[in-house]
C-alpha cells in the first residue's frame, strides 16, 4: 500500500511539473493564434471618424465590442518587429490575448486619458521589457488609416496594485500603459504616461501628418 501510493504521488508530482514546465508554451501559443485571428478581425474593422479638411480637430478611433481587434500597437523601444492587435478590455480573458483597452478610459485621439494594460511575463509577454521605456519612446496606434503617435513624458513608475489614480480623467490627450512588477511577478504595478505628439492619416501617396501637438500640419 505505501509503495502504490508512493508511486501514486511521483506519478501526480511529475504530472504537476510537467504542466507547470508546459503552461507558458501553451499560454504563449494560445495568444499567437489569437493575434493571427485578430489581425483579420481588424483588417475588416471599423474606421476612425476622421474631421473633414484640415483643423484643429484629432480623428478619434472607434469603439468596438469587448474582446474585439481594436487597433495595432507598436513601441520602437521594444525592437523594430514588435507589434500587437490591442483588444477592447482589460479582464483575463482579454489579456490574454494581447494588450488591452481600459473600458472606462478614452479611445486614441480623444482628449484624456487612454490607458492600456498588457502582460509583463506569459501570454506572449508584450511588456516583458517595459522597464526600459524611457522618456521621448513612442507608442504608436493606428486604426484603418489612422495613426497617433504618443510620445513618453515619463520613466516607468511602480504603484500599488490599488493605484487606481492612474487611469483618472485628464484634460490634455494622454496615454498610460500599466503592467505587473516585478517582471516575474504582481505584487505591483508599473505604468508611464505619454502625450499625443502626432497623426498621420493614410492616403494615395502614402502617410501625410493631419495633426501635431503644436498645431495641424
């Protein structure tokens, strides 16, 4: 009886180390094939409401549903190839599959405060290396033919998980990333602030600038 169950308890303990071992692989894939199934979705997306002639108005991006592409997300920090469809919504099953769009805040363009959140480690690990963002980085979105380049105004900051002060209102067009700390873990948050310093709206020719922060182009 001691033996079966000594075997039993190897046979459960290599178990649980296999699927401990496993899990990030399978985490990791499972997010790859969701950004694949995305990056359609948004191909196919809505567009931005994009203010007729030039003025002193910022196309705004739309909404779209809970779970769904919202836009392309792009950090030149992070390496020239990291890219990342962002969801609508910042629950697990969201995040998991990309970063994520804070239901309660702004979308790109508008004035306040937009935030996203994203992994740090497993799930892909889009933020992995968030503490290297420094001031003056870019965070680029873009949404059917519409691109807001935001620009760092700060270092990466650790705030209790409680900190929900991060994501309240502002009356300039910001934009806040937040993420766990430390890397490998969540007993924190990390989060940077950026502000919009352009727009670029595609057209025939190429990308022509329709707005920056000191005025329209």
């Amino acid at each position: 009886m001691r033996r079966l169950l000594a075997a039993v308890l190897v046979v459960g303990g290599c178990a649980l180390l296999a699927f401990l071992l496993l899990r990030p692989a399978v985490d990791s894939q499972h997010t790859a094939q969701a950004q694949e199934r995305l990056a359609d979705q948004l191909s196919g997306g809505p567009a931005p409401a994009v203010p007729a002639g030039r003025s002193t108005s910022v196309p705004v991006a739309q909404g779209v549903g809970v779970g769904e592409a919202l836009m392309t997300m792009r950090v030149p920090r992070f390496g020239a190839d990291w890219s990342w469809v962002a969801v609508e919504g910042t629950g697990l099953a969201q995040i998991a599959e990309g970063p994520g769009h804070y239901r309660s805040t702004p979308l790109p363009g508008a004035r306040g405060n937009v935030a996203l959140a994203g992994h740090r480690a497993g799930h892909g690990s889009p933020f992995l290396n968030f503490d290297a963002l420094r001031p003056g980085d870019d965070v680029v979105l873009e949404q059917r033919g519409v691109r807001w380049t935001y620009r760092l105004a700060t270092s990466p900051r650790i705030i209790p998980v409680d900190a929900t002060w991060v994501l309240g209102p502002s009356t300039d067009r910001e934009l806040t990333l937040t993420t766990c700390w430390p890397r490998y873990g969540s007993s924190k948050r990390m989060y940077v602030r950026a502000r919009l310093a352009r727009v670029d709206e595609r057209e025939a020719a190429g990308w022509s600038r329709t707005w920056r922060s000191d005025g329209p182009a």
